[in-house]
C-alpha cells in the first residue's frame, strides 16, 4: 500500500467539516456529508471529490494507505472494524506481509452488506468477516480491534501456519501484547482457525522464547527429549551491559545462540565474536546454530546438543 500524503491539522477556527475530514483521512460516507451540507451542494462537490465506492467519497485525490483502510471500514457500515493483520500493523506491529487485502470485522448481528465495488484500481481488495464474540475498539482512527484480537484474527486468516506463528511471535517480542492476552482471547474464540497453534506459540513466548527462531528451539529439544534450557538469561558483559542469551543450560554450563540473518552482517558478526570469547573466558561454553539450520538439518543440531550435554 503506497503512503498517504501528509496532512494539515485545521485551526481552532476551523469546523466540524474540516475536523472531521482530518479525523477520517479525508474519507467520508455520504451520510456524513448531509449532515454538513444540502444534497445539491454535495452533488456539486462530488465532481471536485472522488466517490470511492456506493456511499463513501474521498474529500481529495490522495489514496494512501491511511484512506484505504478508512474506505475499507466505511465501507463496510456502521459498528465495523479494521480487523487482522492492518489492524495490528495501526497497533504497532512491525512485519511485512504478501497480504493483497484489507480485513473488516463486524458484529454477527450487523444487517448483512456486501462491502460495494471500489470505483478505483488503487485500493486492495477488502474482506469482511462476522464474529460472534464482542467486539471491543481499541483507540485509534480508523477504529480497530484491540491489539490481542487483532493478532489472534491475523493468525487464523493468514496464509500458512508459519505466518501466523510469525505473527503471535513478534507482536509478543515487540511487547505489543502478552502472552497471557492472546491466550486469554484464544479462550474467547474457542473455534478460531490454527487456535492450538496460536495457543502453543504464545505458551512458548510466555516461556520466555520470543523470537520464532527460539520457538522452534524450544520444540526442537522437546520433541527429541532434551532436558528444557532457560531462555533469555541475563547476563551482563565486560563492559557491564545486559544481554540476553538465546537459550542456557545451567549445570552444563552451555549457551546456545540462534542466528538470524542479521548476524551476517559486520557490525554484528563482530559483536557476536567478542561475546562468544567472552563467555569462553569465563569458563563457559557456546554453540551456535543459523536459524535455518532448525529446519533444514535438525538432527544435525540435535547430535550437537546431545555431545555438549554429555547425554547418549
């Protein structure tokens, strides 16, 4: 979604009409209109404006990706909200996605309405679901389900398990939301698509494994029947700083590093080799795995961790 363009703040003397321009992007539903001008002044306007779709005109010619999701919720009438994935991303959330949609959630009770044809190629496509749960609003514009809502929808509408895993594991990493939030809404939607999975990944953050990487640590040794390591251990270096070790197996004396791309990089493959000779001063020892090798080679990590913990 391209970028909305920037927007001016009216003055205190300006009114309602442009407040609420300013509120909703720029984005308006017809009805809104009438309450600020006669029909024949909107008729008028309509040519100066864009009409989006059957009932909802954009005030001005920039679609951006503030007025998309304005349009998406609009559109979909009254009671609706941004749902998933976007409305996570508007909480916070830090994560690139191949979506080509915008989710809209309304109540089961809301009068059925298909969301009308969009007038224009510049908008993704827009999906609205139904729940049976109580909605709540978070704060913001355009409103949007609370940020655990929003996760726990994303995960079960996204496109594979590992996504939604993706999505549960950096939300939780980000502190966006608790572990013990999402569980507690997965309890509220008994019958969510991938809800053990969601369950499971928000267990395995409340354990202290945040990165998906950690994850597939944690079910790693679990799965192969290795004694469970302590996760994001504090430890402070040399120069008095607090790090967090990835996983740490106290009476082996043994650190486990999980590297992500990111480690390639100079500036951290340097940072990372001091730590690791630091440890090895002290008299302790570290493996390190790429992330990758998790997945494509696990019995090989797997024959390393046996060695280190001396176990057959």
């Amino acid at each position: 979604m391209c970028e909305s363009a920037r927007v001016v703040i009216p003055s205190d003397d300006d009114g309602p009409w442009a407040w609420l321009l300013f509120r909703q992007s720029g984005v308006v539903t017809y009805a809104q209109a009438l309450e600020h001008f006669p029909r024949a002044h909107i008729r008028h306007e309509i040519e100066r404006w864009r009409r989006i779709s059957h009932g909802v005109i954009l005030a001005g010619q920039e679609l951006g990706r503030s007025q998309q999701l304005w349009v998406a919720v609009l559109a979909a009438g009254d009671s609706a909200l941004l749902a998933g994935f976007e409305a996570a991303r508007e909480g916070g959330l830090r994560l690139t996605s191949r979506r080509l949609t915008i989710d809209v959630i309304v109540p089961a009770c809301h009068h059925r309405r298909k969301v009308p044809k969009l007038s224009t190629h510049e908008m993704p496509g827009v999906r609205v679901h139904r729940s049976n749960v109580a909605l709540k609003a978070a704060a913001g514009n355009p409103p949007r389900t609370t940020m655990a809502r929003s996760v726990v929808d994303a995960a079960q509408w996204s496109l594979t398990d590992r996504e939604a895993q993706l999505l549960v594991a950096a939300a939780c990493q980000q502190r966006l939301v608790s572990p013990e939030e999402i569980l507690a809404e997965t309890g509220d939607q008994p019958r969510a698509k991938r809800r053990a999975l969601v369950v499971h990944t928000a267990q395995d953050a409340q354990g202290g494994a945040t990165a998906l990487s950690e994850i597939d640590f944690v079910r790693l040794c679990q799965k192969n029947g290795l004694p469970p390591p302590d996760l994001q251990e504090r430890r402070k270096d040399a120069s008095g700083r607090t790090r967090y070790l990835d996983a740490y197996w106290h009476k082996a004396k043994l650190h486990i590093e999980i590297d992500g791309a990111h480690h390639v990089e100079a500036r951290h493959w340097s940072a990372d080799m001091l730590r690791q000779n630091e440890v090895w001063l002290e008299g302790e020892r570290v493996l390190r795995f790429p992330a990758f090798l998790l997945r494509t080679s696990p019995e090989k990590v797997v024959e390393h961790l046996k060695t280190a913990l001396g176990l057959p």
